[in-house]
C-alpha cells in the first residue's frame, strides 16, 4: 500500500471502471471461460479491494493489487477441488482446441496451484497471457534460452503432477497437428 489517503466513493468507482475489464479478462483466462467463476473471483477480489482501500488507501497500481489477490483467490480455489479425469489432449498444452476448452483450463488451473510460483508464473505467462518468450524473457531478467528451459521444465512438472492427480495423459503424437508437433519437439530439445 501507499501514503494515499482512504478512498472515497468517487475514487473507488473511477477505479472500478477503469480496472474491471482487465481483471474480468485475467481471471476468466485463468478459469477457462467459467463466467460464475469468474464473477465470484472478480467479486470476492473487489470485496477486499473496497476494504482494503477504504481504510488504509490504495495502492500505487490498483489494476496489479487486484490481479495478484484474484491470482491468490484462484490458487485457493483450485487446490480444494479435484480435478475430473480428461481426454488425454487436455495435456497438451500447445493445442487449440486445449486453450478453447473450459476443462482444459480448469485442470490446468488446477495444477497451476500446485506448481512452484516460478514455474506456475511462466507457464501462465506463455499460455494465458499470450506472451512471447522475449516478453517473459526481457520481464524475468533471463535469455530467452533460459525461458524456453524454464518453460519445458514447467510443463513437464506440470504434466507429471497431473497424471499423480489421477489425469489420463496416454495422449497420441499422431492425434496433434504437426506444426504443434514441430513447435513442441523443438522447445523440448532447446
């Protein structure tokens, strides 16, 4: 928090209006188009984002206060849940249709909680922030060889922790398409 004096109404409604659409996005992102989800996370975070400001003053960026309690919000959420068994190409985590797909995203998230931060936060970083290997990169301070390891490590993790879950992961080669294929094989080899 910062020397800001408590918010009043006015204030606080600025900064809803100007916040709610990138925390709606960052969060349904993380809950794989779950819109009740969503809702309950975006709600509870403002929750204690009305709390929070109106006593003790908002922080210097709200929008980054707010995304780290709904991150906070949904580890807590996906680690008392199990995740349901999947179709193998859930695991996938290149593939289109996994990205598109709100169990995907929610065995994903699932897992997520599980993983060490610095794993789980490159892993969203890539797939549900859309950012390239130089963004995450320039952003961690790292060569951009040290992320794509750092990436390849993390889905490994994140694969193994999901078969101990109980996920089938018996996917076939054959059944992702081939320029997936190719962007997986080479990321696995660098």
């Amino acid at each position: 928090m910062s020397a800001y004096p408590p918010l009043d109404d006015a204030e606080l409604a600025a900064i809803y209006r100007a916040t709610i659409r990138p925390l709606y996005a960052f969060v349904s992102r993380r809950v794989g188009g779950d819109v009740a989800l969503a809702e309950d996370v975006v709600q509870d975070t403002w929750m204690r984002a009305v709390d929070a400001w109106t006593s003790g003053g908002r922080p210097d960026t709200p929008l980054a206060w707010l995304t780290q309690v709904a991150r906070h919000i949904l580890i807590s959420h996906f680690r008392r849940v199990r995740p349901d068994l999947v179709d193998p190409a859930v695991l996938d985590l290149e593939a289109a249709a996994v990205r598109d797909s709100g169990d995907a995203a929610t065995l994903v998230s699932w897992g997520l909680a599980r993983l060490g931060r610095r794993h789980a936060a490159v892993l969203e970083a890539f797939y549900f922030d859309g950012q390239t290997i130089a963004a995450i990169a320039h952003a961690l301070r790292k060569s951009d060889r040290a992320v794509e390891g750092r990436l390849r490590r993390a889905r490994l993790r994140l694969r193994a922790l999901l078969e101990r879950a109980g996920a089938r992961t018996d996917a076939r080669r054959s059944s992702t398409p081939s320029s997936v294929q190719e962007r997986t094989d080479h990321a696995s080899h660098t």
